[in-house]
C-alpha cells in the first residue's frame, strides 16, 4: 500500500515539475506547450453569451424589426397547426446573436401547443439575414436574445 502511494505521489510531482517548464513528456519526446493559448478563463471571456441588457449597443436585425416581423407573418403557415388552435397567442424564442451576426442555439421558452412553435421554429431556422451584433466596450459580442412572437 505505502508503495502505491509513493508511486502516486512521483507520478504527480513529475507530471507537475515538467508541467511547470512547459513541456510535457510523452513517450519519452518532450512537447512544448505553445504560450500563446489563451486561457481558459479568457476562452470563456471571449465567448460569453450577454443579456440585452448587458451591452451597449444592442443586436438589431438587418432590415429592422418591422422586417422581421413581417417575414415571419408570411412564412408561419398557420395550416400546419393543429385544428383548434387559438385565435391569438404569443410564442416565447430565444436565440443566440453571434459575433458574426449569425442566429444560434434557436429555442422554444414557451410553446402554446397545437404545433405552432414547432412551425415557428422551422421559420426561425429558415432566417439567413445577419444581424447586426450587439456591441461591448466597441467589440461585436454574442447576445441571448429573447423574441416574443405574436400569432394572430
């Protein structure tokens, strides 16, 4: 037992002390680490998702949102819901702004049913106009953007 804990414990302090020089040693090659990485916690900086209410200048479709809106009304086919859905209701989406303007991680936060989010899901994924990005201390940045959809 004490053998295997003296063994643990060399294993651990070779892999720290050649960690520690920036190298690793695999089969006997030795492998520098390139320092020019970035961090993981600068990794996670960079890519961080903000709130609309987080940045500065805020993601805008291209068109505005009165396109938007109407490209939405004349591709949501209303004949691909279930019989008997209501008059009127609101589907609740978000979807990811990406830097580069493109739309991802499309949600449904609140289906009302009858196959209408799953219909406005399809539109949603059809959409390949960029955005306009939303903008942090004057770098494009990826927003969650939250986008109530009016059925009628």
């Amino acid at each position: 037992m004490k053998k295997i804990i003296f063994s643990i414990s060399t294993l651990i302090f070779t892999l720290f002390t050649q960690a520690q020089e920036n190298h690793i040693r695999i089969s006997g090659d030795d492998i520098p680490i390139d320092a020019s990485i970035a961090e993981p916690e600068q990794f996670e900086k960079d890519n961080k998702v903000y709130q609309l209410s987080e940045v500065e200048v805020l993601p805008e479709f291209s068109g505005g949102n009165t396109f938007l809106a109407s490209y939405l009304d004349k591709n949501i086919r209303k004949d691909a819901f279930e019989k008997n859905y209501p008059p009127s209701c609101i589907v609740y989406v978000s979807f990811i702004i990406e830097k580069n303007g493109n739309m991802t991680n499309i949600k449904i936060e609140r289906d009302p049913g009858y196959g209408i989010g799953k219909e406005t899901l399809r539109v949603l994924k059809t959409i390949k106009t960029k955005w306009n990005p939303g903008v942090q201390n004057g770098k494009p940045v990826r927003v969650n953007y939250p986008l109530p959809i009016k059925i009628s």
